[in-house]
C-alpha cells in the first residue's frame, strides 16, 4: 500500500524528538569535553589561589575582631566616665573664689539682718497702734 502524504505523523514527529534529543546530548557531550580541556588543575595555582583565599580570610577575622576589640573598648570607657562623674571630685578652689564665696555670703547675712529689722519695726509700730 502507498503511504499517502507525508505517512504516518505520530511517527515523525517522535523521529523529530528523538532526533533533538540525541543532537541535545551530543551538544552537552562536547561541551563538556572541552570544559575538561580547558579546566585548569594544575596543583600549584590551586594551592596558591587556596592561601589567597586563606590569607584574605585571616585578613578579614583579624579586622572584625579589632572592630569587635574597639566597640568593647568604647564601652568600657563610657562606662569607666559615668562613674567617674557619679563620684564627687573636690574641685580646686582659688582664694579668690573662697572670698567671692565669703563676700556674697557676707552680702546674704546683712539683707537677712535688714529684712528682720524691718520686720520688727512693721511688729512694733502695729503693736503701739
């Protein structure tokens, strides 16, 4: 019997997919051989790009921890001023500040005097009237 038109359809195109497929794994096939060429695995160049690595890590711990090293520091100052400033330190005084001191004192005394004279004399006159 004679195949009419193109013949059974299912067929080619399951041909077609087979076909891919196989070009498709084919295509992964060489370019994985070519990436094994090319794949550099000299021992060498590996272990110096392993202590790079190790030595840029070494690098990188070593400023955390003086990161870490500094923020502890700044703590403990903080730390360290605030009871300094919660105990009471004696100030140095100058003599003239001690007679500054002396003279306002002075100066509270005698209006505090005056203040009570007045106040008698306001009692006294009220009590004779």
């Amino acid at each position: 019997m004679p195949q009419w038109g193109a013949g059974n359809t299912r067929a080619i195109e399951a041909r077609m997919r087979k076909k891919l497929d196989k070009d498709k794994k084919q295509k992964e096939l060489e370019e994985k051989k070519l990436e094994e060429y090319w794949r550099d695995d000299d021992k060498k160049v590996q272990a110096k790009i392993q202590r790079k690595m190790e030595a840029e890590n070494k690098r990188q711990q070593k400023l955390d921890r003086k990161k870490e090293l500094k923020a502890l520091y700044g703590e403990e100052e903080k730390s360290i001023k605030s009871n300094k400033e919660s105990k009471s330190t004696n100030k140095k005084v100058t003599q003239s500040e001690i007679l500054q001191k002396l003279i306002e004192e002075k100066k509270k005394q005698l209006q505090e005097e005056k203040k009570k004279k007045v106040l008698e004399e306001i009692v006294f006159l009220k009590m004779k009237i």
